[in-house]
C-alpha cells in the first residue's frame, strides 16, 4: 500500500508539471540580439501559455512563436486591419505617426506591401524585434497567424539581476 501511495504521488505530481508546461507556462531562452536592449541574449523568460486562450494579442506584447520549426521572441506592431509603414525611422499606422518606446536602433523604411498586403488580414500579425538592425522578423518571413503563437512574454526570470515584469 505504501508503495502505490508513493507511485501515485510522484505520478501526480509529473501529471501537473506536464499539464502546466503544455497549458499554463514554459520557460523560453533568448537566443540573438534580436530584442536587445529589452531582452538580451542568454536571459531566460517565462511564457503565458494561457494568454493564448483567454485574451486578444494586442500591439507592444512581446510574444513566443513558432516560425519554420525555431521558437521565437518578438514584439507585436502590427495587428489585423491596419496598413503599417515606416517612413525615416518612424512608425506609422494607418498613415498616423506612432511612438515607440522600447526600441534604440534605427528602422529601415518599410511598408506592408513590400510584404505584398494592403493590409493585415483577420488573424494574422506583424512581429518586429526591438534591435531592428539585427533582427529577424516579419521583415524577412512575413506576417505571422495568430495560431501560431504560443504564448505572451510575461516575467523574466534570468539573469536573476534582472528579474522582472514584462509589460
């Protein structure tokens, strides 16, 4: 009998690991420069899987996803329904300037029909990392589906240094 108390135990408890890995959270490293000054290569992330299921992907979420069988990490600019240009490092939004905080390096002139739209279609986003200058990014492989995110950057948890929320 204390043996299968034992069993049942350690089953439940791989039970609820695997259950919150595959529906609640995962940890997701930074790899690259990409997203730098914000997230920095080698930091370790915890990912909202549960962001997916319960609320609506919204512009500045800096989001996991899969692209061509590599999880990455970038923020969302542009979402459904709107025409998304930049014009001498500026971003603009349905031709209105926006402002963006959280980058520090330079953004080359790009439009959303280099990517061959009009607009972004229902379901699918723009992501751009933070360090444009050394990013891969929608720039290069397009737009991504919203089914393919797989959750929302919401702590970053290494370096312990610098622990924090991510917003």
């Amino acid at each position: 009998m204390r043996l299968f108390k034992e069993t049942l135990k350690y089953l439940l408890t791989i039970f609820i690991v695997i259950f919150i890995v595959i529906y609640v959270a995962r940890f997701q490293q930074i790899i690259g420069p990409s997203m730098s000054p914000n997230l920095e290569d080698g930091n370790v992330i915890l990912v909202s899987r549960i962001h997916t299921h319960f609320f609506r992907a919204r512009r500045g979420d800096i989001i996991a996803f899969l692209q061509d069988d590599r999880h990455l990490i970038k923020r969302i600019i542009g979402l459904p329904g709107e025409y998304i240009e930049f014009k001498n490092n500026y971003l603009y939004i349905n031709g209105n300037p926006f402002e963006e905080l959280y980058i520090s390096t330079n953004t080359d002139d790009f439009s959303l029909t280099n990517l061959g739209y009009e607009i972004i279609p229902e379901g699918m986003f723009l992501v751009l990392g933070d360090n444009r200058e050394d990013s891969l990014d929608s720039r290069d492989f397009g737009l991504i589906q919203e089914s393919d995110i797989a959750g929302r950057a919401i702590l970053r948890i290494w370096p312990i240094n610098r622990f924090k929320l991510i917003r």
